[in-house]
C-alpha cells in the first residue's frame, strides 16, 4: 500500500513544542513507511517542519490512541506538550468530548479541555500516568566537574540537573553527553537543566532526545523537574514551569516520601495547545 496524498494535517503548539497532527482512523500512511514519513515532514524548511508527528487512531479501550514519532522518526512513549495537543486536536475534530482518554505506549492518558469564562478552550489538562525509575545521586563529569543527577521515567526517561540561578548552561553540549552517558542506555534519556527561579516556580530547559538538540518546551520533562524539586524541598505543588520558550505549564501532584524513594500519584500537567494552521501535504513532501 503506498501512501494516499494528499493528507490533510493540523500544525500545533505546545507551550512551544510544535507538532503535525493527522486524523489516521482512516489509514493513509502503511505503519511501515510512517518512521521515515515522519522524519521527512519534520524537515524544518524543507517541509513543514515540527519536533514530532503524532497520528489519531481509533481504539477500543478509549476515545482514541495516538501514534508519536519524534522528528528523526523514532518512536516516543509519551509527550506530554504533544498529549494536549492531540486531546485539543481530537475536540476540535468531534472525535472526543470535552473529558477523554486516549492510548498511548505509557499507558492511557486522561484528558481534560479547560475553559474559562471567556469559552477559552486552548488549555488542556492532562492526568499523567504514575512516574516510576527513581533514581539519585547519579555522578556525571561534565567540563571536568562532577555533577550530581537526579532520573525518573515520567512516561519517557528524564535526567534532571539543577544548576544556579544564573548560572550558564549549555544544553547542546551536556545534554548530548548525558542523553547518551553509559548510566542511560540502552534507551537513552532526556536531559532537564532546572533553576529556582521564585516561590514554586522554576525555569526547564531541555536537551531531547529523538530532536537532538534543545526544544522550547517538554512537558514530561516538565513534570520530571517539578517532581525533584518539590522531592528536594525547593518547592511545593502546583508547581509552575517556565520552559524555554517563556510559556508556563502548570504542573499538580501528590507526593510522599516511602522506603523505596519518593511516592507519586494524582500527576496532572497543565498548560496551552494552539492550532496553528491547517493545510495539506503533496507527495512532495517525501523529495
């Protein structure tokens, strides 16, 4: 089966995360081919351009289920910007109300569309499924100087670092060291640089995987960071993040200390999901 051009998509942000979403209940991409479809249509410039392709699929456990591909074509478990768009796109398209659930490798997300008194609808909150993989006091040696990580699987795998308020980071470099670092593989990790900057908040930027490179947002990265610093005392929940690209995602959870390392549960992450505009893609495209 060759792919059926031309498709019709939804190009969205989340908090600064950009995403190409299409209504795939009808299969139009052969699963196959969707790795290097996604690869080819992420091309910034030479296509749409996006840090991720996420497909709407139908399910039968739940209103939906999505597949995600991250801009070089691999497969993510989870993104939590990417979830909030996919809930926003699946209202906006009928194909779910207001409260859903939709299937993704991490396990089934709940989605809520938040409107205020305005009939505003561009903010989704989503209930995470249960972090799990804590680990602390992991030593890295970044620019000759040890450095103390924090892991935790938050639907994909997270390292955290945090570093002074102020203080230079460069996340090209030490995230590309940690993501590939012998203490994460084989699967790698997502890399978080975390300051304090105010009472329950605190600023994320993020190296990620599958991008490569700093995004302007993670919104499991968010959750990741907000976990460690209420963990470490720095702040309480709801904690605010502000990402990269200045947009803040709210992030709410209950958290307990117990024999084994922190226990988390009720993990809900707020924030914007913007249609930015619709089109369709030709098969060139794929050139």
């Amino acid at each position: 089966m060759a792919i059926d051009f031309p498709i019709s998509f939804t190009k969205m942000s989340g908090a600064g995360n950009d995403f190409i979403v299409i209504d795939h209940r009808v299969e139009l991409i052969p699963e196959a081919e969707q790795p290097g479809f996604a690869k080819r249509v992420c091309r910034r410039m030479f296509a749409v351009g996006a840090d991720g392709l996420i497909l709407i699929e139908n399910s039968a456990v739940a209103d939906f289920r999505w597949r995600f591909y991250n801009g070089d074509g691999s497969v993510a478990e989870m993104c939590g910007n990417g979830a909030r768009c996919a809930a926003r796109f699946a209202y906006s398209k009928g194909i779910a109300g207001a409260r859903m659930s939709f299937e993704t490798l991490a396990g089934i997300i709940e989605a809520e569309i938040c409107s205020d008194d305005t009939g505003d609808d561009k903010t989704v909150r989503l209930r995470m499924t249960a972090p799990c993989d804590f680990r602390t006091n992991l030593s890295v040696i970044l620019d000759g100087q040890e450095k103390n990580l924090s892991f935790v699987n938050s639907g994909v795998p997270h390292a955290v670092l945090f570093m002074e308020e102020g203080e230079n980071i460069p996340v090209q470099e030490w995230g590309k060291i940690v993501r590939f670092h012998p203490l994460f593989q084989p699967a790698g990790t997502n890399v978080n640089f975390v300051q304090k900057i105010g009472e329950n908040t605190i600023r994320v930027r993020t190296y990620e995987r599958g991008v490569e490179d700093e995004t302007m947002a993670c919104g499991t990265g968010a959750v990741a960071s907000a976990l460690f610093a209420v963990n470490y005392g720095l702040a309480s929940s709801p904690v605010t993040v502000i990402t990269s690209g200045g947009e803040r995602l709210t992030v709410l959870f209950d958290l307990r200390v117990g024999l084994h390392g922190p226990q988390v549960e009720n993990v809900f992450l707020q924030g914007p999901a913007r249609i930015i505009y619709e089109g369709k893609l030709t098969a060139e495209v794929l050139l």
